[in-house]
C-alpha cells in the first residue's frame, strides 16, 4: 500500500517541482552581477585641451571663462578631497598628453604648475586647505613675439 500511496503524491510532488525550478533558474540569473557603469575618471570643462579630475568639483560662482571664435581663456576654480601630490602628477601627465609643454613647476608649501601650448600659457596651483583641496586654472593669451625664439639670447 505504500507503493500507492507514493503513486498517489506523484503528481503533486511533480507540479511542485515545476513550479520550484523556473524559480531557480530565475534566481541564479538574478546571482549573476549586472555590469556596473564605469564613472568617468576625468572630464574636459570648458578647455577641451585642459583634462579635471571627476573628483574635483568646478567652483561656478567664482571662475569665469571668455571665448572668441579662435580660443578661450579665463579661470576655473575647483575643489576636492585630493591629494595635492596626486593632483600634480596628474596635470604634469596630461596636460603634456594635450599638447602643452611644462615649463616650470614648484613644490610644497603649494604646487605651482607652469605650461606653455601654442598662443596660450596655463597657470595651475594647488593649495592643501584643512578638509579640501583647491585647484586654480588660469589660462591666458600670449602675445606673439613676447617669447624668446631657441636659439637667440633674450635681453
């Protein structure tokens, strides 16, 4: 009789198991980890040559930038909890990646960063505040003829 009695449970036994295994399968596929989306780890403002950290937020009440139809100069004001050294190595880095050229940097007390590309100087400082980091970006004309050609002594 217990032969019957276990025939009898089958059918039930199997429509649980059907209802147990698409849940399953939905379970493991719910496992399986989404892509996560990459967050950008720099970002152009309004210099398309002059890449920013993505931790640094842009200051919008203090900088200001003005642009023509041939190029854009002016200053950007950021913040953020970055180390200073970090920060250095990061403009040294990319900034050259973009076309411009270090001319002098200082260390320190501050980070002064000096770059020179085409009809442009760049100016970077940063400053180690108690809580925060402050960057200044400051991007300005040069008058052709004012720098010394290689070659010839200036005066």
């Amino acid at each position: 009789m217990n032969i019957i009695k276990n025939h009898k449970n089958l059918p039930i036994a199997l429509f649980v198991l059907s209802l147990m295994l698409p849940a399953s399968l939905m379970a493991q596929k719910e496992e399986t980890p989404a892509p996560v989306e990459k967050k950008a780890r720099a970002i152009y403002y309004d210099f398309e040559d002059i890449l920013i950290p993505s931790e640094l937020s842009l200051d919008k009440k203090n900088s200001f930038v003005y642009g023509t139809d041939r190029s854009k100069v002016g200053l950007l004001i950021l913040e953020g909890r970055v180390e200073p050294s970090s920060l250095a190595s990061f403009f040294q880095s990319n900034m050259q990646k973009d076309g411009w050229r270090l001319l002098s940097s200082f260390k320190y007390r501050e980070y002064l960063l000096n770059f020179l590309k085409e009809d442009r100087a760049c100016v970077i400082t940063i400053t180690e505040k108690a809580f925060t980091t402050i960057i200044e970006i400051r991007v300005g004309p040069i008058e052709q003829g004012s720098l010394p050609i290689k070659g010839i002594p200036s005066r």
